[in-house]
C-alpha cells in the first residue's frame, strides 16, 4: 500500500503502517531529489492517520481557535477525498 496525501506518504509493510513526509534535497550530489522522512509506525492505517492530523496541527499557523478547528476540518475533508478515491 501507498497512498499520497500531499507531502506525506503512508506505506505498508507486513507488520506496520508507516507515516512518512516526502522532502526534496536541495544540495549535495543530487539536488532537486525526493526522499522520505518517517514520522512514525503504527499498528492501522486510522493510527496513521491521526498522526498525520497531529503533524499538520502542529505545523499549523493558526492564530486563534477558530482558525485552527478550520484547519482541522479542512484537513479531515482532504483525507476523506483521498480514502474515496482508493
């Protein structure tokens, strides 16, 4: 399994979900080269998920609570899109 969403990647192997961020080098031999940062490992693609929902709460810029809980439901709609479409 490998689904995209956005500048995050979750994959699967036989025993975990993995979260990841893609990143894209931007010195050495190869710039310009994607490669994948993981955030965590767990147990179902919905753990994966909510990860993913923390890490962009975090890197929010939201100002106030309302900002924020858009953001979050912004972010909710997005992952609900993308499990349509698999």
């Amino acid at each position: 399994m490998k689904i995209q969403i956005e500048n995050f990647v979750i994959t699967s192997d036989p025993m975990n979900i993995t979260l990841s961020e893609t990143k894209t080098t931007t010195d050495g031999k190869n710039p310009g080269t994607e490669y994948m940062v993981p955030i965590g490992y767990y147990g179902s693609v919905e753990q994966a998920l909510d990860a993913l929902v923390r890490q962009k709460i975090r890197a929010s810029s939201a100002t106030s609570v309302h900002e924020l809980l858009e953001e979050v439901r912004g972010i909710r709609e997005m992952i609900r899109r993308v499990m349509q479409g698999i």
